[in-house]
C-alpha cells in the first residue's frame, strides 16, 4: 500500500518541477542574457574583422562566465544553457540582430570600414560593446 503512495508523491513532486522548469521562459526571451550575449556576438564579430581594434579577452571572458552564473541563479541547466549558446538557430538570430544593430549604427555590416569606424565609436561610448574592445 505504501508503494503507490510513495509512487504518487513522486510523480507529483517531478509533475511540480516540470511545471516550474517549464515556467520559465526561453533564455532568448532574458533580456539580461540575451542582450548581453549579443554585445558580445558584436564585439567579437568587430575585433574579428577590424585589424585595428583588438578584444578584451579577460573581460569578454568574465562577461560570458557572469551570464553562464545569471543564468544559472535564474534556475536554468547547464544543458539549457548549452543548448542556447550552441544552436544553430539561436547563432543566426543574433547574427541577425547584430546586423540590425549595425545598420541602425548607420554602418553596413559589408563594410570593413564602417566596422572599424562602428568599433571605435563603441569604445569611445563605453557602451556594453566597447568595454569588451581595445584600440590596438
């Protein structure tokens, strides 16, 4: 008799975590996370293809591992976060909005010029993107 309530607590005990862990909403919809992560993407695609500007690797570095421990606090898995920061689809979607935010910047993202030229005026802002680069 003690089995099917032993049985029954425990289904309803993994009922009550699904439906917390499904409570939450997809890390692409944290904008404290998604946000960040797209500085990042931004940053990086700067230093990338700007022979001038250069990463701030330990800063970059903290600024991801921050967002994996955010994250976390917030009540995800380390294979939630995994599979956000690795998918494919996610991967385009902020590549997408990074060439939004270029464009919006008056810069196309084409152009190694205007990438340049966008990266120095970050770092001069000292906006989130900035902080993440350096002049070389």
């Amino acid at each position: 008799m003690r089995r099917p309530i032993a049985a029954a607590l425990a289904a309803m005990l993994l009922a009550g975590t699904a439906t917390a862990s499904d409570a939450r909403p997809p890390l692409r919809e944290v904008e404290e996370i998604d946000g960040a992560l797209l500085a990042v993407a931004i940053a990086d695609e700067i230093r990338t293809r700007c022979d001038t500007i250069d990463a701030r690797m330990l800063r970059a570095l903290a600024t991801l591992n921050r967002l994996e421990n955010r994250a976390r606090d917030l009540g995800y898995t380390k294979s939630e976060i995994d599979a956000y920061v690795n998918s494919k689809d996610e991967k385009a979607r902020i590549r997408a909005l990074g060439e939004r935010y270029v464009r919006q910047q008056g810069a196309d993202p084409e152009s190694l010029a205007d990438i340049c030229d966008l990266g120095r005026r970050e770092i001069a802002r000292g906006s989130a993107i900035g902080a993440l680069l350096r002049k070389k």
